[in-house]
C-alpha cells in the first residue's frame, strides 16, 4: 500500500490551515503504523565542518571514503526488494553523492521520501532536477559555513518553486546566545523552523541550558539530550526502523552506529549488539522483536520514529 504526498497537499490546500495541520498529523501517525522507517545516508562526505557534527568531530567519513560508496543504480536495487518505507536521507551532505538526484528520481514508488537533509550549499539549479513528489527539504542552517542572508534567500526560492522546506538549527553550546536571534529572523518570514539539541555523550548541558534548549524546542517530541537516562527502553529500532551507512551496513538506529564505533564503545558496557549486517553481501535481516537497551537516544529521528518506551530490566 503506498501513498501519495502530492495528491494529499493538493486535495488539503483548500483547507483551513489549523485543519490542514490536524489532517496531516492524523495521515503521518496512520502511515508511520503501516510503513518502516529508514534514515539512508548515502554518503559521509560534508564540504562544511561545522563544530557539533558527530560525523565531523569523529572523521566517520574517513572509515566511509567515497570509494567505499555505492553506484545509484546499485541502491535502487536494493530499495526494491525492501518493503514500504519512509524514507529519511541525510549525510554527510547527501548533494555529494555521485548520481544523487538520479538516485532520489528513481526511487521504487513504495518508498516515501519524506526529507532530505541537506545544507542547500549547492546551486538552486541542482535542486529544481528534483522530481515534484520528493521536493521535501529538511535543511540544516549551519552559521560556521554561511551567512543567514545567503542561505535565506535559498530557502525563500526554493519555496516559491514549490518545494516543502522548514529550517533545522543545532543548539550547541556556543551558539545559545545567537539562536534566539536566527529562531526569530527566520520565523518573522514566514518559515518553519526546528531546534535539535546538541547530542554527545563527551558534553552534557548545565542546568540553565537545559532549561534554555527545552524552551526552544517546538516540536511535541521526546528530547534526547538527557544522556543520565540510562534505563532499560524498549523500541522497534530494527525491527520498524532502520539506519542505512553509506557502505550498505545496517544498525537498528543512529545511536546503535555511534555506540559501536570507537569514539563512543566505552559508553556501550552492555555489550548490546546493534549491527544487523551488509544489504549487499546478503546478510542484513530485520530484528523480530523489540530492541531493548539502556543506552541513551542520541537522536532526535531514532526517539521520534521508533516508539522508545522505558520498561523494567
């Protein structure tokens, strides 16, 4: 069973927003019943290197070069023989990944693509080659690698062409006293705009930017920024959900990854397995039961899609 985001947008534009709202919420909450979730990350590869990026801080593109990639037409393959999905793509910048806009184009009409994740570094032109049923940007606003005019007026033309676009900010610790400042500068024209806690196990916020963060964040969502929270969950990351590497490897979450690399192993004492193996060499298999874990969420997609519920050991 498959859905059409496009037929959905048109036949609600005659709507009241706050209806328009409700609906989509309604839609988002059935299909997420019927659909997994996979966040796909074509490649580790960034042209920014922005200070709170986990992908930077610990080089994961250098155990994931880009020789180490996967051909478009060899990801088509295996989207094929995945069942339906919501599809999540992020990086790295995705936009460095060779065949990329052939790679969104061409995805199996099960899937949806519900966001790319992008910096919009790239030119408007790129863009526009996009197909009209996956014009859906979650775009990052990173002030160490651009200026708020130069992305705005990006986010401002992509809009106007027709492209679903809201504006992601990270509120790292450095940039607490500026982000009130971009929230409003951007909102006061008319965008969407998401605050993501800064997640690292190595930096835990003091009291006072806790309390700060939790204001800023809009979304009706679980924060995962409490890296105290060491009690037993229970979740469908790998069962509903899957991450996606750039090599084919597949872990039950983005977590699951960054526990399992070096730079964080030391926090995974409980030896929790969170590999499920190589879509290529054929020896990935979805999870049958829930994932349990007392481990922290890192982030804010793995708590958001994957039903995290704290249960007894």
């Amino acid at each position: 069973m498959t859905f059409n985001l496009k037929f959905l947008n048109y036949n609600l534009k005659f709507l009241p927003p706050f209806l328009v709202k409700i609906l989509k919420g309604l839609y988002l909450k059935f299909s997420l019943n019927i659909f997994n979730s996979i966040v796909f990350l074509p490649t580790f590869r960034c042209n920014y290197k922005c200070p709170y990026c986990l992908v930077n801080k610990f080089d994961y593109s250098r155990s994931f070069q880009k020789k180490d990639e996967h051909h478009w037409r060899d990801w088509i393959e295996v989207f094929e023989k995945l069942p339906s999905s919501i599809i999540h793509i992020s990086g790295g910048e995705p936009f460095l990944f060779n065949g990329f806009i052939e790679l969104v184009n061409n995805m199996p009409r099960k899937h949806i693509i519900a966001g790319i994740t992008t910096n919009l570094s790239f030119p408007i032109s790129e863009f526009k080659k996009i197909s009209k049923n996956n014009r859906r940007i979650n775009t990052s606003f990173h002030p160490f690698g651009v200026e708020k005019e130069v992305f705005l007026k990006k986010v401002l033309t992509l809009k106007k062409i027709g492209f679903t676009i809201w504006v992601n900010i990270v509120a790292y610790p450095n940039l607490l006293k500026k982000i009130k400042s971009f929230i409003d500068y951007f909102r006061k024209r008319g965008l969407d705009v998401n605050v993501d806690p800064y997640l690292d196990p190595y930096y835990e916020y003091g009291d006072k930017e806790k309390k700060m963060v939790r204001s800023l964040v809009t979304r009706n969502r679980r924060i995962g920024f409490d890296h105290e929270d060491k009690d037993w969950k229970e979740c469908y990351a790998g069962s509903k959900y899957i991450v996606i590497l750039p090599n084919g490897d597949v872990y039950s979450c983005m977590a699951g990854f960054y526990y399992s690399t070096q730079a964080y192993q030391k926090f995974n004492n409980s030896n929790i397995k969170f590999f499920m193996g190589n879509l290529f060499d054929g020896s990935f298999r979805y999870k049958t039961k829930k994932m349990k874990c007392n481990l922290p969420c890192q982030e804010a997609c793995d708590i958001e899609s994957t039903g995290v519920k704290n249960v007894k050991s």
